[in-house]
C-alpha cells in the first residue's frame, strides 16, 4: 500500500499533534527501518534485545507493543519470548502496513497482530496485557502523563512496562559530540534518505525535551507503577526504563 508524500509543517502548538505526528510518519515509514539502523549504526537492535531481556523472566504470555512502527520490537518479543499474542499499536497506517509485510514474511502473523491506536486513548480494556512495551516512540506522545497512565491502565497486576528510548547524554565529552552530530549529520543525512525536510530535525527536538533519568522513573511512579528503574546504554545515548504495575 503506497502513501503519497505529505508536506508537514513546523510544529504548531494550536494544531491536533497527534494527526501531525501521524503524516510525518506516514512520509518516512518507507525510510524508517534503514534509517533507524543506520544513524545508529545497527547498535539499535541491541537496544531492543536489551529492552526484550528485561521480560524474560516474566514469561508473558499477553503484550502491548506501543507506537510500534514497523513492527521491529514487537517481532524481537516474539523470538525472545514466545508469547501467545503481540498486538503493535501505532496511530501512523504507513507504518503499520510494513510491519504487517514484515511480519507476514517472517511467519508471525499468528502471533503479531496490529491495530490503529491513539496511544492517549487505547481501546483496551483495563488489566488486558501481561507486559506493555515501547521502543523509540513515546517521545512523540502528544501529552506523556496521559499515555503513560494509559500503559499501566491497560497492563494487568503485576505485570510489566519496558521502555527504551533515545536520550541526551549527560557526560562529557559524549554530550557535546552528541548535540553535534544531532544537530548537523543526523537531520541532514535523515532528509537525504527520507526526502522529508522536517522529520529529522524533530527527532534531534524530541529526544533534547524529554524528560529521562530520574524525572522519567518520577513520572512512571506517578501514573501508578509501584517500582521502576532505569538504565543509560551506549554513553547515555538510550535509556531504559522498567517498571511494575
């Protein structure tokens, strides 16, 4: 299924971000897995392994994959862990039809299913899933708080929430070559690719305002989880959170 490239604005605070966030993911989901593994120099698969480890343990059988994109966490859960069901959740359809070739090439599709959600307002009945997970997505949450406490409406007792999600390094001298790299190859190599002019930029945006560290385990434990944790990778470039319902 091919989506036409859209023009998508600068961000305006006045506008529906959720609907802005879904064009612009639309306009590079032809992009986004080479782009993805590229900027990251493949280390991003590690990430996620790193992420999925964290579940093992758990066995869980039930898992919301939010803001899902293509599909690659959720098929990383599904050989790490062998579950009885993935859902992947995501509000951008272009995304969601290469996860479900992918999936499909991959024999999955028993396992991996995947739905249109706007992860402030997920149709799930609460206490549904025994794990949720993220990966590289919740930075674009149009109001974090909001789809944070949706993750653990959704989870059931006792169950899981593991995030990973690109950071700002904290530590010099990583920090300061980091912002560099952001703000001059990253967007412009991620324009290159993409033929988006805005989508790359808006990472490098994204990953600088959210909150991580500390402030994010704060607001975890505020939408109710009763432990949570985190862990900077790669000189602090991503982070990973943990955290029980």
């Amino acid at each position: 299924m091919a989506y036409k490239q859209e023009e998508i604005k600068p961000y305006n605070p006045n506008s529906d971000k959720g609907e802005q966030i879904a064009h612009m993911f639309n306009n590079i989901a032809h992009s986004y897995d080479k782009l993805n593994h590229r900027l990251s120099w493949n280390i991003d698969k590690w990430w996620r392994k790193t992420a999925v480890c964290c579940l093992k343990k758990y066995n869980p059988q039930s898992i919301l994959d939010i803001a899902t994109g293509t599909g690659d966490f959720a098929i990383q859960s599904a050989h790490m862990l062998t579950p009885k069901l993935i859902v992947g959740a995501d509000i951008s359809d272009g995304m969601l039809e290469i996860g479900k070739g992918k999936v499909k090439k991959l024999g999955l599709d028993s396992i991996i299913t995947f739905k249109k959600e706007d992860c402030m307002n997920l149709s799930f009945d609460a206490n549904t899933f025994d794990a949720v997970t993220a990966a590289f997505g919740i930075r674009n949450f149009a109001d974090l708080d909001r789809g944070i406490k949706e993750m653990h409406r959704v989870l059931k007792k006792g169950g899981h929430l593991s995030i990973v999600e690109l950071t700002a390094p904290v530590s010099h001298p990583m920090k300061e070559l980091f912002k560099i790299y952001s703000h001059t190859f990253l967007p412009l190599y991620g324009k290159l690719i993409s033929h988006d002019k805005v989508a790359y930029s808006y990472l490098t945006a994204t990953i600088e305002a959210f909150p991580q560290g500390e402030k994010m385990v704060d607001i975890l434990k505020n939408a109710g989880f009763t432990e949570a944790n985190f862990k900077r990778h790669t000189f602090g470039i991503c982070t990973t959170y943990f955290a029980t319902k």
